[in-house]
C-alpha cells in the first residue's frame, strides 16, 4: 500500500510540475508571455495549458507596441508598423485535414485531462482515512454481511466531497461495493473533530436504504 501511494505521488508530481518548465519554453518559443503558466500552480492545469500551447500557431512581436501578430503579417494590427521582410513568412491556409487533426488532438488532450482528474482525486478518495474507516465498518458489520454475503470490496468511481481545515473537517460521499451476491450503493457522512474522524451516517442502498450507522 505504501508503495501505491509513493508511486501515485511520484506520478503527480511528476505531471504536476515538469509541465511548467516545458510549458514557459514553449510559450517563448511561440511569442506568447511564459505567465500563462502560473495555472501551473493547481494540480494538472499546467499540463492543459502546455498541450494548448503545443497547437496555437506561433506569433511574432511587434517591436513599436509590443502586440503579438501572426507570422505571415505585413504590417502590425495594432499600429501598422511595417515589419522587416525577413520576418513575414509565406500565408499558407489551413487544410481541412490539418484542421481535423487540431480539432481532434485537443478533443483527445482535454479528454484525457479529464479522465486524469477523475483518478486522481478517485485515488485521494480511496486513500482517506474516512473511506478505508467506511469499508471496515461494513466488513464487520453483520447486516452488511447478510446482504452481501462475502468480504465487501469497493467497486468503481467515488462521488462527493471530504474538506479539511486543521484537525476538523466533513465527508459526505457515497460509492459502489461488491459481494458475492450483488453490487450496491454506500452513502456516507463523517466528521472530523480534534484530528480524528468519525462515522456519523453509513447507509447501503439496497433494494430500500438499510441503516448501518445513524448516530
């Protein structure tokens, strides 16, 4: 377990943060300002704006103003200063093919950006003290057994929130566990008080809602 968990933190840093200097590099190489990848401070946003910055065409920089211009440009858009023919590059129009594959890699990007976050915070979920507490209590609870009848394992995605402040904090979350008999819902409420949590409410939605734990 413990070696699980310094995998996934290894993993996050790793997409957390090498993005960011990947990301400045090719913001400058681009023409556009390397501050674009402050949102590299929230977990996996300076990966979206590193892919971003992978397909947004590159600009050039007008030395009078200081406004960013497509390559192909004559003249700033701005306050039409001329630029030097050495930097005015050939207008070529986007192809249809080469716009589908635009279209689609940043459909891909962001989809996979997506399906990340969800594990992530799937997995921080799944590695809460609240959580681990929920899936014993219904181990050794004995109404739970009766329904499931076998060693009650999670199965799938975790939807809700866990917020904490110091020692105190909330959980209200709910997810799927599995027996030999079937797959139901868990719903869940706990409570975190001088750094220790607890279970407040613990339902499991068969074919009615079956209390567990209702304090």
């Amino acid at each position: 377990m413990e070696t699980t968990i310094i995998l996934m933190l290894l993993f996050i840093l790793t997409i957390w943060i090498v993005p960011i200097p990947l990301g400045i590099k090719k913001a400058k190489q681009k023409g556009f300002s390397p501050h674009w990848m402050w949102f590299g401070i929230f977990p996996l946003y300076g990966l979206l704006v590193f892919l971003i910055l992978c397909f947004v065409p590159k600009m050039k920089k007008c030395a009078n103003c200081g406004e960013k211009n497509k390559l192909y440009a004559k003249t700033c858009q701005r306050c039409n200063n001329a630029f030097e023919e050495s930097t005015i590059i050939e207008y070529k129009p986007e192809t249809k093919k080469h716009r589908i594959i635009k279209i689609t890699s940043i459909i891909v990007a962001v989809f996979v950006f997506s399906i990340m976050m969800i594990v992530l915070l799937d997995g921080t979920f799944k590695n809460s003290e609240i959580y681990k507490m929920a899936l014993e209590t219904l181990n050794n609870n004995a109404q739970a057994q009766m329904i499931l009848n076998k060693e009650i394992k999670s199965s799938g995605s975790v939807t809700g929130s866990i917020s904490t402040s110091g020692s105190s904090g909330n959980a209200d979350f709910s997810f799927s566990v599995t027996g030999s008999t079937r797959k139901v819902k868990v719903y869940v409420i706990g409570i975190k008080e001088f750094d220790k949590w607890r279970l407040m409410k613990l339902y499991i939605q068969d074919k009615e809602l079956i209390k567990i734990i209702d304090e």
